[in-house]
C-alpha cells in the first residue's frame, strides 16, 4: 500500500507545474492528506523507499517530511517511522496547499441508447436473494463448504498452468466429462464431453445461444407465464417474443407461423410447477424437426421432486434430438458460484465454444476442476438427497400454515411436490404487486404472480420460497404475510 503512495504523487505533480520540486512534492502531500486518500493514522513509506520510487533525492522527501511534520500533518515516532495524525489541525483544513479535486466532467451521450433504456425498463432483478420467502433461493448454510474447501486447497497446491489461463475449450474437461456421467444417470441426457459447454449460469446460456443462433426479429416461442431473466434477455437480442399459454400439460404450440427457438421449462414450469406432458413433448420435438427449430430446455429444478417418478429430459427423449439442453448448480448447490452448463447438438458444439470465448473469455478453471471431484466423489448426489429431504419439509410446513390459517383454496393450484417455491393463488383483482410490496416493507420478500406474464391477465398470486427458511422463520414470516392479506381486504376460509 505504501508503494502506492508513489504512484498517487507521481500523478498529482503533473499538475503541480509550478515552484520548487520541495514545494510541489509538499502541495501534493497536504492533499492527500486531506482529503484521506492518505489515511489518517497511517504510516508513510521511508523516505529511501519514497525518493527511490518517485526518482528524487532523499534529502527532498526528508525536507519534505519536515515541513510536515512542522505543520502538524504528520508525528514521528522513534523507530517507528513517519506516521499520518489522526486529527489534524484546523488550518491544515483551510490550505491553500489543497489542490483543485473537482472530478472532471466528461460529455457524456445525451440518451442511454435504445437497447440501454429498454434493458433499464424492464429491470426486475431483486437486491433481496434471501430469507423469506425469496423465490428460488436454496439454504446455501447446507451446502458442505469445509469439504468443497479440502477439494480446492488440495487442488490448488500443485494447479496445472493450464488452469491458469483463460478458457477456450468449453471449460474444464474434467467438469464436461463428470456431467456427462452425471447427467445420463440423473436425466437421461445423450451426449459426449465434446457437447457441453460450461457457461457462468442460465443467464449467460441464454444470450449466448440467442446471440450466435438468432438474427433480430426472429420469432421465439417462450411460457405464459415465464422467466423474466429469460424474457428480458430475449427481449436485448432484438427477437420477437410470442408468449405460449401454459395449462395442467405445460406449453400449448399453437398453429401460427413457427418460431426459430422455443424455450420451456418441461420438468417444472417455472414458476406454475407443472411439468410437460409426453403428448406435449412428442408434438414439441416433431414441430422443431418438421420447422427446423431448436427447442431451449431449461431443466429447472428438476433435482428437486419429492414424490413420484422423476421426469427424464426432453433432450433424451429420441436420439439426435434439435434440443439444446441447460442446467445450473445455483439451485442445487449455491448461486455465487455461477457455474452453468449447456449440452448442445453436435454440429453446434464446435461454432458456440467458439462463439463463448469471443464473447466472454471463460475462466474459473480451478472451481470448475474442483466441481468436477465433488461430483466424481459423489458427494453433489448425497449433498442433493439430503436437500431433497429437507426443502419438502419445509414445503409441507408452509403447505400446512396456509391450510390452517388461511384455507384449502390457497393452497397451490398444481400440487406438484418440486422445486424450492410454491405459488399460493390470490382471488382474481387483487392487487398482488401491491401486496408483495407491502410486505417487503415488513422484511418479508415474495414476488407477485402477475409479473412473470407478458401480457395482462386475471390470474394473481404470490410466489413464496420454502428452501432457506427453517420452520421458526416460516411461521414468523407467515404471521407478518397473513397480516398484509388481511390488510389487502382478502377474506380466508381456514378448516373449522
């Protein structure tokens, strides 16, 4: 930090052009003083060190040093060293010495450009990720970070160079390769290490197919409701977006024109909880083979069913299918990670790993290295099981609280046991931004309904996040949300 100190003087005498270099040196010195980019109570470098650093004789920085400490901006202490005071006196405050700082104001472009605006206008990303009742959000206080952290510092002692350089290759190999194991077991994906590419989450997935694979104004077909972080990114890349009804089978194509990409949630629809049926499915992969259309699976929350049979793929359902493939580990293991993936068709492997490294120059090799031993070592399947356990706890927990207290007509209109929300349906015309908005102010975070829509419509309701509430937490947080209902003037029917 001291060396630092050079730098910073360096750059300010340049416009000290005037007096003697003591003068100027002793100028810059007083401003950074003061205005505490030399903080107070800190130690300044030797003079030695100084006068090396900024090619000055020492008997300058010694001279210099003097003055100031003449002046009471700096203490010596025997042995010590030169050390900044921690209150200076009030004439140090009023000097002339204090160069003009007033930040210089560059032309800046008189709008945000088109793109820009809409990007701002459309901004739904939430400052809230946890507590209750964030969507979405897993119990990132579970996830065995001492024993991630043995896989790491064990790798890391010896870390191959190349690991240390930017990534080219669709990330880690080792990654690639232990998600392939991984995910033809789990979700019967087909594919080799050559199709997948890591990515920096679904967000990242998303605009770089839709970049390198759609022109503007094509057409794509996305959920009604759906994913704003999708919709959104769509919406940047210029394409023409046709929101898709969902009903108790998922997606429902229609007969219009076809669209280049459609981009579901098949396992659990994001946020409804319903999963796409085998009829929807075939007629899905049929339309995209008959149309020349990829079909953007977005296998969200598929670890997580509680009762039942797990869904398969849509990517694994026929062989070569037009199906390009994404997962996260943000929900099963912790977002902050931001480790993604894609599992492409083959001839597009090759052109969007290149497409990535142009576009966002990859990394984070060594995490990934990692990862890929955590799930080699099978501790990601045992860290899921556990989890999987624990959220339908705590989803029958809430399930019961909005039973009990409010009433059977409340309760999730599509009884799915998965993922790490529920939707707990308002009556039609309630105002559910404004509920979700009031209870914020109460410190409990949920999102309405109605904003995942495109379109208007009459459906409401509140997305409520089990995963990283305990049970005590839960019921508080229930009592503070049952009295912004009440508040909002909805009428409860709980069993008598």
């Amino acid at each position: 930090m001291q060396l630092l100190y050079a730098d910073h003087l360096l750059a300010r005498l340049q416009f000290e052009p005037a007096g003697s270099l003591h003068q100027r040196l002793l100028n810059c010195m007083q401003a950074a003083i003061i205005e505490e980019v030399f903080p107070r109570g800190g130690k300044l470098p030797p003079t030695r060190d100084l006068a090396r650093e900024l090619g000055v004789s020492r008997n300058t920085v010694m001279h210099v040093y003097e003055s100031l400490m003449a002046q009471g901006y700096v203490t010596a202490r025997t042995g010590s060293g030169t050390w900044i005071a921690e209150t200076l006196p009030e004439n140090c405050l009023q000097s002339d010495a204090v160069l003009d700082t007033q930040p210089v104001t560059l032309p800046l472009p008189a709008t945000l450009s088109k793109r820009g605006a809409s990007l701002l206008g459309h901004a739904t990303a939430s400052p809230y990720q946890w507590g209750a009742f964030v969507p979405g959000a897993p119990d990132v206080t579970e996830f065995p970070h001492k024993l991630f952290s043995q896989i790491q510092a064990r790798l890391n002692r010896e870390p191959d160079v190349h690991r240390l350089v930017y990534s080219s290759g669709g990330g880690c190999p080792d990654l690639r390769h232990a998600l392939v194991d991984y995910l033809r077991v789990a979700r019967s994906v087909r594919a080799d290490a050559d199709q997948i590419l890591i990515t920096e989450g679904v967000h990242q997935a998303v605009d770089l197919v839709t970049r390198v694979l759609c022109d503007p104004g094509d057409r794509v077909w996305m959920e009604e409701p759906g994913y704003w972080g999708t919709r959104n990114l769509l919406r940047m890349n210029g394409l023409d977006i046709r929101a898709m009804p969902v009903d108790e089978q998922g997606i429902v194509p229609d007969s219009g024109p076809a669209p280049k990409m459609v981009f579901v949630t098949p396992s659990h629809q994001y946020p409804l909880g319903v999963h796409l049926s085998l009829a929807r499915r075939q007629a899905l992969l049929a339309l995209a083979r008959r149309h020349h259309s990829l079909i953007v699976e977005d296998d969200y929350d598929s670890e997580f069913r509680f009762s039942g049979q797990p869904y398969p793929s849509l990517q694994g359902l026929e062989a070569d299918a037009p199906v390009i493939y994404m997962g996260t580990f943000s929900k099963t293991l912790y977002p902050a990670l931001r480790i993604g993936y894609l599992v492409v068709p083959k001839p597009l492997a090759q052109p969007l790993r290149i497409a990535a490294a142009e576009l966002y120059r990859g990394g984070h090799l060594l995490i990934q290295r990692a990862l890929a031993e955590f799930i080699r070592l099978g501790h990601y399947m045992d860290h899921i099981r556990r989890m999987r356990l624990l959220y339908r706890q705590r989803r029958q927990f809430l399930c019961k609280l909005i039973e009990r207290y409010l009433g059977a007509s409340f309760l999730p209109p599509v009884n799915h046991e998965a993922g790490l929300h529920l939707v707990m349906p308002l009556p039609p015309g309630t105002d559910d931004v404004a509920i979700a908005a009031q209870a914020l102010t109460r410190g409990v975070k949920v999102r309405p309904l109605s904003q995942y829509y495109m379109h208007p419509q009459d459906q409401r309701g509140l997305l409520l996040g089990y995963a990283c509430v305990n049970e005590r937490q839960c019921q508080d947080a229930f009592g503070t949300l049952k009295a912004c209902l009440t508040s909002a003037g909805i009428e409860f029917s709980p069993p008598r």
